[in-house]
C-alpha cells in the first residue's frame, strides 16, 4: 500500500492519510476588520481530504500583522467567521490546526494601529522591501521590546490559541520560522538582546518556550504543534551556529513535548531532518516542493510521519484521489496566489469537473 494513504498518529489524533496542506498566505481576507474571506471555507472545505489542514498564518493580535489581506484571530468577528470554516471542514471529515504567525519586524506602520512601528526583539531592520496597500515599500527599522512587555506578547498567542479552540479548531500551530518574530527571537543575527531574552542560547530560546509553555496550556500538548526551517534565511534572518542553535531548541521541545515538529526543508547542505528527526519524539511533517515519488520516499525511508504540500495542494484540491490514480495536475497560477476574490482560489478544477 501507498504509505501516503495509511493513517498514522498526532498527539491524541489518528489522521486518515499523510498528506497534509501547507499553511498558504492567500491574502483574501478583509484588511480592516481581519476577517477571513466569505470564500475560504469553500476553499478550506475543498481540500479537506488532507490527513491535516494547516491554515494560513494568523496573527494572534493587531500587532502581529505583516501582510495586506491576512486573517486574524484576536476578535469576536474573527472568530465568528473562522467557524464557518471549521464547521465547513468537520463536515468533510477534514481536521485542521490554525497557522499562529506573528511577523514582528516583517511588518510596516500603514499594517498596523495607529501608524506603530513594528516590534521586535532588536531594533535592527530586515532587508527588502514589504507589500503593502499601496505598493512595495522598504522595510521600517522596528522597535525593541521592552523586557516587561514580553508577557503580553506572550499572553496574546495563548489567548489566541484560546480563541481559535472556540471557533472548533482542533488545534494551533506556532509559526517559528520564515523570519517572523518567534524566530527573530531564536536568531543571533536579529537578537542583540542583553536581558534574559538575548545572548545565550537559552535566553534567545526562551521566548518560543514560554509562547509554546502558554499555548500548550490552553490547548494540552496533543493539540499544538511548532513549525520550524533552519538556514531558510527568508525575511533576512540569520544565526551564526544554526546546527547549535536548533538542536538546543529541539531539546527544549522534547521537554514540553508538543504534538508534532513541522519543519520545512531548505537549501542547507545540512541534513536538518536527520539531525534533529532523533531529537524529537513527536510526529514530524516535513515538506518543501515535493511530489508524489519523494513524498513516499520521505516517509519509507526518511523518518517522517507527513508530507506537507504547499502550492499542488493549492491547485488540486483533491489531491490525494489524484495522486490515487495518477491523474495530470493542474498548474498553480502564481498571479493569483495574492490577488483578491475567489479567482485562483475557489475555482481549481476537481477530477470529476476536469475536462
């Protein structure tokens, strides 16, 4: 049998096959209110067949906001709209965990209230340039945070799982990867810190620990999961010693014991998956532009428990019948993988619709 279609175990959940979606930034939500498009539970509904959903990032408060049109999770509205989602989802028989994904520095003042500066652990800017309403603009130098507003940082992601449990998520995922605020944190390039959240290893992990310590709290750890992607390099972040430095963070997480590691492969010469797979015991889903042979490969052979697709789930919702019977795929169209409305989104062909 095709190990992608054999179920297996995360945390308290047994998930029907192994394919998971990727969290994907869509970018249709409303960019006032935060509220997720009237479109994504059709699109999350969709391609509920996946083993496990992982939704687009979400930020957990006004502050964590770093993109044109994304969703959060801080509101009343916003949970209201996030059920639709999630009932669409349960109806299908889909599981799905929601993307928690602070972008601290990656950020820019028109994103966030009152004109703010973005917030991060040094006031050191990311190189680049944001996309925002009104174009692309070069990226702000942020303000450090202050050691006692930390906590509320971190009361905010635990109050955000709490909310996404209310709106039927059957779990949270921390973003700690891609440059965004967690991983800002962990990074020695973008943490100059010198309180108890800069310098040493344990200081620079301590932020991610205390987020997860608080989200597992709300949740129970089979219900959380982290995703990670050492020397990814995305948004400017670096690290003088990466090898150092996740497997002293996987350390810490083999102490809180989340439900799985979702790391992301990257252009390392390092074979991160083998470094830190015997680190954790947790499930793990890996994934970075995958196909169908070496997804199996990753499973058979590779220690993985998922493979996570990102842009063929976005353009096949029924990906795992297709994979089934070898069907063609349909191409993604990168010119709407941002743009707003249902194009591109809701309107992928299904096999049975295919011409």
């Amino acid at each position: 049998m095709n190990p992608l279609y054999k179920n297996t175990r995360l945390g308290n959940y047994i998930l029907r096959n192994r394919f998971v979606m990727a969290p994907m930034t869509r970018s249709r939500a409303d960019d006032v209110s935060g509220i997720p498009s009237p479109f994504a539970a059709q699109y999350y509904a969709q391609r509920a067949n996946a083993g496990l959903i992982i939704t687009e990032g979400t930020y957990p408060s006004p502050m964590g906001k770093g993109y044109v049109r994304t969703p959060g999770i801080h509101s009343a509205t916003q949970v209201e709209a996030w059920k639709h989602i999630t009932e669409a989802v349960h109806a299908k028989g889909g599981l799905i965990f929601l993307q928690l994904m602070h972008c601290g520095r990656i950020s820019h003042p028109s994103l966030l209230p009152d004109h703010a500066t973005p917030v991060a652990p040094s006031a050191i800017a990311a190189e680049g340039k944001v996309f925002t309403a009104t174009g692309p603009q070069d990226f702000v130098v942020p303000r450090a945070l202050e050691t006692e507003e930390i906590a509320g940082i971190v009361e905010e992601y635990r109050l955000a799982t709490c909310n996404a449990l209310e709106a039927g998520f059957d779990g949270v995922e921390l973003h700690a990867a891609s440059g965004y605020l967690p991983e800002q944190f962990l990074s020695s390039g973008t943490n100059r810190r010198t309180d108890r959240y800069g310098g040493s290893l344990e200081n620079r992990a301590r932020f991610i620990v205390e987020v997860l310590t608080a989200m597992i709290g709300e949740a129970g750890r089979d219900r959380v999961g982290i995703k990670i992607a050492p020397e990814m390099n995305f948004n400017s972040v670096s690290d003088a010693a990466p090898r150092e430095t996740y497997q002293y963070l996987l350390q810490r997480l083999g102490e809180l014991k989340p439900a799985y590691l979702h790391l992301m492969k990257t252009q390392s010469t390092l074979d991160y998956r083998a470094l830190l797979r015997p680190l954790f015991d947790g499930a793990l889903l890996h994934g970075g532009g995958l196909d169908k042979e070496s997804a199996q490969t990753l499973i058979t052979s590779a220690g993985a428990d998922a493979a996570v697709f990102g842009s063929l789930y976005l353009a096949n919702p029924d990906l795992v019948q297709r994979f089934s019977s070898d069907a063609p795929l349909n191409k993604p169209e990168r010119d709407t993988f941002y743009s707003a409305g249902p194009q591109g989104y809701i309107d992928y062909p299904a096999l049975a619709n295919a011409q």
